[in-house]
C-alpha cells in the first residue's frame, strides 16, 4: 500500500468515527425531544435550539436534524417567531385519536424534509423574504404564462394521454439549449414536472437503495432530501473558489466504489461558485476514469447576470457520462412546473422507467405552455429584464451588508443566480440566528441546511431576488440582530 493509500484509508476511517459519533449525539437529543413530547400536553413549548446545543454540546446541525425528524412523525409543530411546541390535536377530550401505532409500522424515517420543509413553507405576508429560490411575483414571466395557458387549454388533443417522454417539440428545444452541435437529438430527453421531480427520478433511476452518491459540499438542499427520501449514502467531496477539487473527487470516487455525482457546476446552489474552465475538462476524464455518471443540474443556466457562463459539462461529454438537467421553474415562473432530464444509453432507458412509475407523463396543456413561452419573441425580452433587475438587487444586498456589517461576514459576489452565500463568525449560530430574524420579520435560510454532513462553518443564504427596499431593511435587521450577538 503506497503511503497515499495509506493516508487516504485513515481519513476514511476516521471519518466514518466521527459520522458514528454526529449519529450517536442525534439519537440522544432526539430521545430527549421524546421524554418532553411523552411528559408534556398539546401545546407545551420545547427547549430552545441554544438550550438544546448547550445541554448537549452538540452543532446546531444536530439540533435541527432533532427538531426534523419529530416533525415528519407528526409529534411537534414549529411556530415561526415563538419556537417549537408539542403538536396541538384536534380530537375532542371524549374522542382522542391515537396515532402512536404508525411510528412501529412505518420504521425509521428516510428522508431528513425538515429543512427543505421549511424553506418551502409560505411565510408571513408581511415578512421580509430574503431566502426563496425563485422569482418574485414581479420579475415572473406572468403575461407570457397567462397567454400561453389560454391558447393551450383549448387544444383539445393536448388533454389527451401523452408520451412518457412528453412532447417532441418542446424535448427539441430543450435539447437544442444544451448547444455544441448534436449533443443530444430530441429522443435523448424526458419532460418532467420540475427540477425537484428530475433530481429526485435521476436518484432512484441510476442510483440503488443505499449505494453512496458524491456530492459538493455546500450543495442543494433538496437534492440532499431527494437522496436521503430514495435511500442513499451521501458523501460530501469539498469545494474552493474553482469548484469542487479534482483531487478529492477522484479519491471518493475510489474509496467509495460510487458510480455518480451530483454537481451544479454553473453558479452552485447556495455558493455561487462556477466550476472553471480549467476543471471541467478534469472532471469528466475524472468520471470517465470511474465510469461513473455525473448528474449536471444546470438549475440557473438562464440567470446569468454576467454573461460569461459556461458551456454546460454535456456539452463537452461524448461518451454517456453526464446525465443533464434544465427546469424552467426559476427563470418564469415557480408555477412551470416544467423540467427535463437529458441522457443517452441504458441510463435513457432507466430514466424512461422510473418517469412511467412517477405519474405517467406531465400535464399536456402545461407542456404546450412551456414551449409557447420559451419560443415566444417576448421570452428574451423577460430574460434580459429579470437579469438587468437581479443585478440591481444583488449589488443593493451588497451594498448593504458592506455598510451594515462591515467586514464582521465575508462573502463572495455571485455572477449568476439569485444566491449570495454570507459566511458568519464561526460563533455565531446560523440556525439560531435564523430563529432570531423571523422574530424580526425577516426570513433567511440558515446555511446548515445546504451541507449533506456537518458544515464546515456558520453560514446563511441570502436571496437577492426581492425588491431593492426589502433588501436594505432586512440588511439593517440582520446587522442589528448580529451585533447584538457580538
């Protein structure tokens, strides 16, 4: 064994101590959660998440896990602004229904949806919303949609049953949009109904229950909740400012014996981070040399506020390996719920047979209205207003946290996408100071939620997307609620 090897297999092993301890500690916070929920009546408020982290020394991490993991049972529900409580019943004290009998049939949970959940919840009207994922109402494609959906709902073969794969027109277009020559002809794609459902068909189709899969460490939270929902064993490969690091890539590739990777190469969700020009060609000779595949979400390929994107990695790849992925969600509307997933060889063949068990195919009329969008003249003149607003807005946020926080946060500005990535004072809880801006009126997305194992520091993901004014005063809360803290 070269001393490479040897290194390496250490690493492994210790790594795989401390993911037995993260797990030990989750049980015991979670049991803990239990004793109160078991003591105590509808309505009684748990310990806070700082309590929690103290009593049990463990990361803010664990703790959300904990919180997670009771609510997807059904046994505590969270209040924003006012914490956690024991879930209120809505049986009468004569006719209580007993529920409890379902934990025993049903097992351990899977998927860890707390986060996800949470993100996805619709907040407060009057909240300032600094962490959605998609448009906001006023720079959505809303007229082009309204247009699109009229003339589509009354083609009377579009309510008809429709190919698993969907429409060919619209599967050409997307095919089209990946460039570089004949990469993929319109038979290479299936239409599906959003990124969420491409990510999640993709995971079960290629990926066995309990098989490891790579991912980049921060990376999509749903897809870390669409992996763990089909069963898989996710390993975190670290990232820089180019990227994921080839080097790392290529040993967790050999120590783990796995056959994918999901990536986001263009503008990483939550980081912002491009894969360069230099490690993309590295990357695929990386999972050729494995004969693996790589799951390229191209989530944002459409906000490139720069434009200096990229070719996709698909584009570059001749050979099968990259299984490729574009949604439509984030650039219109979060209503098209339109995506495709692109692929050639068996891994087509696989994707065709997990689409068929998912729903047969996506809604016709919806189809028809994607591509009616997209083909319209009006479609550029929406995409250059939305970028033009987005870099208005991200330079605000920018602004902002340099005359709030000063050089207390560090941060990188983003050339696409609607994310910034805002990293905290390593003892300033993310988590808790998330809990503490929704007291505040402000929702943001603490950046625990964005790594597959334990974060590497305290984070938040700010979106720029919301109006210039929303921005600046949620900044001045968040300086405040910080410097307090400090």
């Amino acid at each position: 064994m070269t001393d490479f090897e040897s290194v390496s297999a250490v690493w492994w092993i210790v790594l795989s101590i401390l993911f037995m301890k993260r797990d030990n500690r989750l049980s015991i916070v979670i049991q803990s959660l239990r004793d109160v929920v078991a003591s105590g009546r509808p309505g009684t408020r748990l310990p806070s998440v700082r309590t929690l982290i103290k009593d049990h020394r463990v990361s803010p991490a664990t703790v959300e896990r904990a919180f997670a993991q009771l609510v997807g049972e059904g046994l505590i529900e969270p209040r924003p602004g006012q914490g956690t409580f024991v879930r209120q019943t809505m049986a009468s004290a004569t006719d209580v229904s007993n529920f409890a009998w379902q934990s025993v049939a049903l097992g351990a949970a899977r998927a860890d949806s707390g986060f996800l959940g949470s993100l996805l919840a619709v907040p407060p009207p009057e909240s300032l919303i600094l962490s959605m994922g998609y448009l906001p109402p006023d720079l959505q494609a809303s007229g082009l949609l309204a247009n699109a959906l009229r003339q589509a709902a009354g083609r009377p073969e579009l309510w008809d049953r429709l190919p698993i794969e969907g429409l060919e027109p619209l599967r050409a277009w997307f095919a089209r949009e990946v460039g570089n020559g004949a990469v993929f002809s319109p038979h290479d794609v299936i239409i599906c109904g959003g990124g969420q459902a491409a990510i999640s068909t993709t995971f079960r189709a290629l990926v066995p229950p309990g098989r490891p899969v790579l991912v980049e460490t921060p990376t999509y939270t749903g897809a870390i909740s669409a992996a763990c929902a089909a069963g898989l064993e996710l390993v975190p490969v670290a990232m820089d400012e180019q990227g994921v690091r080839p080097e790392l890539l290529a040993d967790a590739f050999r120590q783990t014996g796995a056959r994918v990777f999901y990536s986001q190469p263009t503008f990483s969700n939550p980081s912002g981070i491009v894969l360069s020009a230099e490690r993309r060609a590295v990357v695929l000779n990386i999972a050729a040399e494995a004969r693996a595949f790589i799951i390229e979400d191209d989530w944002a390929r459409d906000l490139d506020l720069t434009g200096t994107a990229p070719a996709p990695l698909a584009a570059g790849d001749r050979h099968g390996h990259v299984v490729y992925i574009r949604s439509l969600a984030k650039s219109a509307a979060p209503g098209l719920r339109v995506a495709a997933v692109m692929a050639r060889g068996a891994a087509l063949a696989r994707l065709k047979s997990a689409r068929g068990s998912d729903d047969f195919f996506v809604s016709g009329p919806l189809q028809a209205a994607a591509l009616a969008v997209v083909s319209a003249p009006g479609w550029k003149r929406h995409l250059n207003a939305a970028r033009a607003a987005l870099i208005e807005r991200r330079d605000a946020l920018v602004g902002a946290l340099h005359a709030e926080l000063g050089n207390r946060v560090t941060f990188q500005v983003p050339s696409g996408g609607m994310h910034l990535w805002l990293r905290l004072p390593d003892h300033v809880s993310d988590v808790a100071l998330a809990a503490d801006m929704v007291r505040h009126g402000v929702i943001v997305s603490a950046g625990c939620a964005w790594f597959p194992a334990d974060p590497d520091g305290s984070f938040l993901r700010l979106t720029f997307a919301a109006p210039p004014a929303s921005l600046r005063e949620g900044v001045r809360r968040l300086g405040q609620v910080i410097s307090l803290g400090i």
